[in-house]
C-alpha cells in the first residue's frame, strides 16, 4: 500500500535541547496513524516538521509524495493541518473563515463560496454561518477549524490534539467527523492525549517518548505486550485480605498486586471466565464477603503506562513546555 506520510530518522533540536531525537513513522493511504507520548515527548515538534513549519536537523520525509524541505511549498499544497487550538479569526462569521481559505488557494469566488457552504453543511454549522466565531463554543469552533484544513480537499490531514479541551459531547462530534473523513479516503496523522479516542481512530499507533519512537502497532498490539487478562476483586473488608489473596494465587497465573492498606487484589489469569467461576467459588466457601470482581482485558492506558512509565493524567501533571520550545 503506498504511504501518505513516510518520515525516517527525524531530528530536531532547540539550542542544546533535543526535542526529537529519532523518530521514523508511515501513514499508509487512507489510514489513521495515532501518535501517542507524554506531554514534551516530540509530538507536536515531529508534526511542525512533516507540515514544513520548522526543519529538521537531521532525516528525511516525504508527504503525499514530495519532500518536507526540497519540495515544502508543494506539500502544502496537499496538505491540512488542524492545531491544537483553533486558528479562526474571531471577527469573521464562519462562512467568511471558510470563503477567505478558498481565496487564500485561489478557488477563485464562486468555488470559494460554494466549498464553503459545502463544508458548513458537512460539520453541521449552517445554522451558525452567519455568526461571528467568537460566539461559537469550543466544540464549534474545532469543527470550523477542522472544516478550514479542508478546504482544499487534501489527501493529507495532520491533527494536533484536535479534542484537547473539550467536553465528552463535543469530542465524540469531532470524533464522528474524523470516522466520516477517513471512510472517505482520507489519510490522517493524529497526536492525542485521550487513550480513547486513539483507540477509537487509529488503525496504527506509534508511541513517542524522549523523542524516540519507543513502540509501534495498533492498540490490540500494544495492548497484548503488557499480558492478557487480569481478575480484579475489591473485598467489603480489609480483613479479608491475607485470605483472599491465597485464594487469588491459586487461580491466577501470576504475581498479586494488593495495594497496601487497601481492599483491592489484582492477578494476571489465563482463562479468566473459569478463575472468576472458580473464585467466587471459594471466597463465598471461605464467608469472604467481596464488593465487586470482575475480569478486564488490558487498557491501551495500561500500555501507555507499561511503555513509558507514566499514566495520561501523570504525564499531562508533568508537562515541561519548555523541553519542547513551546510543545504542548
């Protein structure tokens, strides 16, 4: 399958910071790649690169088939990018962002306005056209920044933490129109934060961190290198927990994690229907009284963690800005 984005060996660094040490990456046609890693892991710097905004020091890539430095302006051509905060012009209603774009690509008047009708309809603005943006929500506005980088209808689409910010109604909506994008042939790099939402979008995944790709595959893959199922338990009472914890070995195939001074156990099972049968067997036996149990298949937040030693929440707490010039 031929690749929409193929980077190999990229570099860049700021002053004696290196933001990306080593990153190679490919983005199939019409597919979706997440790129995953704690904040300040290379991301958004390895995203300015692919879409020419900055050089890179080191390495080589090609998108929609021209070169990042030899042929920048012809990737710009081909290319849309959506950041991580919405670049609309406040003042403007939403059909004026969208007819100045147009202009902007030489559309010409007529093509410009009709694109950008097109576009309202599709992101469900048409109601709002006529507003200025700056009396948009944050979800609105998204999706108005989101319909820009397609004016031009380019084959390739870079989203930078695209949901960043907003609430569970809005990113399922941007969600909805990223799934209708990519039914449509259209090839996206995607940067996240929310484990979800890349698990939802991408068919391949690549996590990033200390500006090294550290692992790559879809989110089954990632999600399988950190074992198989796990039988968790939470008891009524801290007592029981010498008790349940021998009861939890025996059926489980590995090592009990039991928190200290809490009432909850967790082991690795191999076939976890029959150790949970087999389980609540036991504890009912033994009079142990239990306040939930359950069996779970990894997370791709597991993974993440596994990967890269911090949780999302963790990563997000430790953001350093600074370690990327200004990354997000």
């Amino acid at each position: 399958m031929p690749h929409a984005v193929e980077a190999e060996g990229l570099v860049k660094k700021f002053g004696q910071s290196v933001a990306v040490a080593d990153v190679s990456l490919t983005v199939p046609e019409g597919t979706v790649l997440g790129v995953l890693g704690p904040n300040g892991a290379g991301k958004t710097t390895t995203v300015r690169m692919l879409t020419t905004l900055i050089r890179p020091d080191g390495g080589h890539a090609r998108v929609a088939g021209a070169d990042v430095v030899k042929q920048a302006d012809e990737v710009r051509r081909r290319i849309g990018v959506s950041g991580q905060y919405a670049a609309v012009d406040e003042y403007l209603t939403g059909f004026e962002n969208l007819d100045m774009i147009g202009r902007l690509y030489h559309l010409g008047g007529k093509a410009s306005k009709a694109r950008a009708k097109e576009l309202l309809a599709q992101f469900r603005l048409e109601d709002a056209a006529n507003r200025p943006a700056k009396t948009y929500s944050g979800g609105m506005r998204r999706r108005l920044d989101l319909a820009g980088a397609l004016v031009a209808r380019p084959p390739v689409i870079f989203l930078d933490e695209p949901t960043t910010g907003l609430d569970p109604r809005s990113r399922g909506e941007m969600w909805e129109v990223i799934e209708e994008l990519v039914s449509g042939g259209t090839s996206l790099l995607l940067t996240t934060q929310y484990l979800e939402e890349a698990d939802r979008l991408a068919d391949s995944i690549v996590v990033v961190d200390g500006g090294h790709v550290i692992a790559r595959g879809t989110a089954d893959d990632l999600k399988n290198e950190v074992g198989g199922e796990r039988l968790e338990v939470h008891l009524r009472e801290k007592g029981d927990v010498a008790r349940a914890r021998e009861f939890m070995a025996r059926h489980g195939s590995g090592e009990v994690d039991a928190p200290e001074g809490g009432r909850e156990l967790v082991v690795p099972v191999e076939s976890g229907t029959r150790a949970l049968v087999a389980l609540v067997r036991d504890l009912d036996e033994a009079g142990i009284e239990v306040a939930d149990i359950a069996v779970r298949r990894p997370t791709l937040d597991d993974a993440f963690l596994s990967l890269t030693g911090h949780s999302v929440a963790e990563s997000e707490d430790e953001a350093d800005a600074a370690s990327e010039g200004g990354e997000h």
